[in-house]
C-alpha cells in the first residue's frame, strides 16, 4: 500500500510559496469574474452577437501564436518573478481602461478586444513564468502537493469568481465586474514583490533565438511522453475553449436564464475542479500517475456532453452535473501533467520546453473559439456545444497511445 511522503521545506520556501499562492489565487478570481463580465459586456451592453463574443477568448489566446516561443527563450534567460510582476502591471492598466472608457461612455466591442489581446499577450509571459516558478521555491518531491493546492484554488476561484461576476453584473452592471480583476492584479504584484526567495538564472552560451526556440521545439516533438500530452492538450482544447466560447450566449439566449443565474451555474459547474484538485494526489498515488491521468480524462470526458442537454427548469441540471464531472476530470488531469511538466525536462531548458508545449496546446484555442463562433452563427449554438464537447470526448483518447498507455506512472526525469 502507497503511503504519503513528507517532505521537508524551510520556512522560508513556506513562505515564499503561500505568497505566491495568495497572489495567484488573487489573480485567478479576478480573471474568472471578468471570463463571466467581460462576455456579458459585450451582450448586454453593447448587444454583440454570438460570432462577436467568441471572438473575445479568440483575442485573448491569439497572443500565444505569436510570442509564445520568443516567450519562453527570454524566461530562461531572466528571473521569473520579475517576468511575472511586470506582465501584472500591464494586464491591470488593459483592464481598467475598460470601466473607464464605459463611464466616458467611449467603450466599443473593438476596446473590449484590444483588452482582450493585450492582457492575453502579458499573460503568456505571466504563465509561461509562473509555471516554470515552483521549483525555484520548493524541492522536486513537494510539487505535486504544491501543484494541487494551487490547482484547488484556481479551482475554488472558478467556483466563487463566477458568481461574484453575475452578481454584480445583475446589481451594478457587467462593467463594474471588471474592477475587481484590475484589483487582483494589483495584489499579485505585491505578493511577488515580497518574495525573498532569489533564484539563480544560468546564462545559456547560446545568444540566437531562433536557434534556442529550435531547442525547445525538438525537446518537445523528440520526447514521446511530451509529444503525446502537446498533441492531447492541442486537441482537447479546442473542445474545451470551443465550448466555453459560446457558454454564455447558449445560458442567457437558449436556456433562457439571467445574469446572475449564469454565474451561479458556472460557479456550481466549476465546484468539479475543487474536487479534482484534492482527488488528483491520492489518485496518481493509488493508481500510478499515468494510469490516474489518463482514468481521469478519459473518465470524465462523455459526461461534459450532458452540458448541451441542458434547459430551463430541471433540465439545468444537465449542465450543473455534466460541467462539474467534466471540470473535476480536467483539472485533476492538470494537476498531474503539472507536476511532470517541471521535474521532466532539464532545467536549463525548462521555460523553453513549457513555452514549445504551451505554443501547441494554447495555439489551438483562438481555432476553438472562432470554430463556435463561427458555427453558433451558421448552424445554431446548441448545435455547436454538442460538436465542441464531442471534440473534448475523442481527444481523451489520444491518451491511450504508446508510451503513456503501457505505463503504471509517468517519469520524473529524462532517462
């Protein structure tokens, strides 16, 4: 029988981490009341249509085509908690512009996606850093639990962020929602800036770009485990943003429910990742972590159909069980993959190899949401959510390829 390993971390590290913690968490609220304003903006306010407000998540990803490489090879050549505090700083000038150009009474669907493209573009290097972050504070062995706390409260942050995003959209309009995502990046900041933790950044002899991007390519589509999960990841979120892209336009156009109903079902849907979170560890550790990953992807994906069932009156269950089971699969998937992510590859090649995977993976939702967008317009938007979480089923299969399939657990180190 598995037992826990404890491991011991200074108190130093401790406190280093629940900065961080705190800060992210912070973040991750902020950036789930405006998922829920942002789109009710463009509905309520300024009456966009279905196309128009799957373009939103469109801008907000696109950014990773573009810089998501360049990214990577300029956080392995500086200190990642600078990359992080610097990408806040500008994500909370974008969005304040918003409420202040809504009380001018200047705002435009073309402000909403220009905000949308700007803070998506201060996120690629906020994640690709913040990714790369917890082994600078915490030894290998404590990352997995590390890597569930902050899932569980990203987790728990989806959960009351939507809520809090309805609520006051129906209390005191969808632009004011907004504020409280400039104020969380406000305190990530000062939570980073307290860290004492100082990390070393090896200078890689290696001065070409292009030539260090290329490095973190092969690294990524050489490797076999990485290969599979970039693919998985590529294809699950299509599906996945594809889905979420039109959510809102398919509760408050089809189902026929209000604002503040819309948060509370995505805050009780976002329940599951709370569960995925605390379930992940003790999974990975009974079943091995290739064969919990792949039970939980593989298991919770054909739940996330029952979501296009949904209606009004009982039939807004649907939505609530098929979400939560869904979420909990995916996140207690992440949490996995999270924690083989920073262990895996070398450490010099580290921001690089996260940059190269997240290039694929994140490559493909602006796809995804401008494939609903465009389909919501043409064949419906009921429609749409069967095909984009029918996307979610067939890339959980991806999982069963070699070498991940034949595995108990996935490798801590390149062999």
């Amino acid at each position: 029988m598995s037992t826990a390993v404890v491991v011991p971390v200074g108190e130093g590290a401790r406190r280093d981490f629940r900065l961080l913690w705190i800060g992210q968490t912070s973040s991750k609220l902020g950036s789930t009341i405006t998922s829920v304003a942002l789109p009710l903006v463009a509905v309520s306010t300024l009456d966009a249509s279905a196309f128009l407000v799957a373009m939103l998540p469109a801008a907000t990803w696109l950014p990773w085509l573009i810089l998501g490489l360049p990214a990577g090879v300029w956080v392995d050549r500086l200190p990642r908690r600078t990359v992080m505090i610097v990408a806040d700083l500008i994500a909370l000038a974008v969005v304040l512009s918003v409420p202040i150009a809504a009380w001018l009474g200047v705002l435009h669907i073309g402000h909403l996606l220009a905000a949308a493209l700007l803070t998506g573009a201060a996120s690629v290097f906020f994640q690709t850093a913040y990714q790369t972050y917890p082994p600078v504070l915490l030894p290998t062995a404590a990352l997995p639990a590390a890597n569930a706390k902050l899932q569980g409260s990203e987790s728990a942050a989806q959960v009351v962020g939507p809520g809090i995003g309805g609520l006051v959209a129906q209390l005191f309009g969808a632009v004011t929602g907004l504020l409280g995502d400039a104020l969380s990046f406000l305190i990530s900041a000062i939570c980073l800036l307290r860290i004492e933790t100082r990390e070393k950044v090896t200078r890689s002899a290696e001065t070409n770009t292009l030539r260090e991007v290329g490095e973190g390519l092969r690294f990524v589509f050489s490797d076999p485990y990485l290969r599979v999960l970039t693919a998985f990841g590529a294809a699950s979120n299509i599906g996945l943003i594809g889905y979420q892209a039109v959510l809102v336009v398919f509760l408050t156009r089809v189902v026929g429910v209000s604002p503040g109903a819309v948060g509370g079902l995505i805050a009780a849907m976002g329940l599951g990742g709370v569960a995925g979170a605390a379930l992940a560890t003790p999974i990975g550790r009974r079943f091995g972590t290739a064969r919990g990953m792949i039970m939980c992807e593989l298991g919770a994906a054909p739940f996330g159909l029952l979501i296009a069932l949904g209606g009004p009156g009982p039939r807004l269950g649907f939505v609530v069980v098929g979400g939560f089971v869904l979420v909990a699969g995916v996140v207690a998937g992440n949490v996995i993959k999270a924690s083989f992510r920073q262990s895996y590859p070398p450490p010099h090649l580290l921001g690089r190899v996260t940059a190269s995977k997240q290039l694929v993976n994140f490559g493909t939702i602006p796809l995804g949401a401008l494939l609903a967008g465009g389909l919501a317009s043409t064949i419906g938007v009921r429609q749409t959510m069967w095909l984009m979480l029918a996307c979610v089923v067939l890339a959980a299969l991806i999982l069963l390829a070699e070498p991940i399939r034949g595995r108990r657990d996935l490798p801590t180190s390149v062999a």
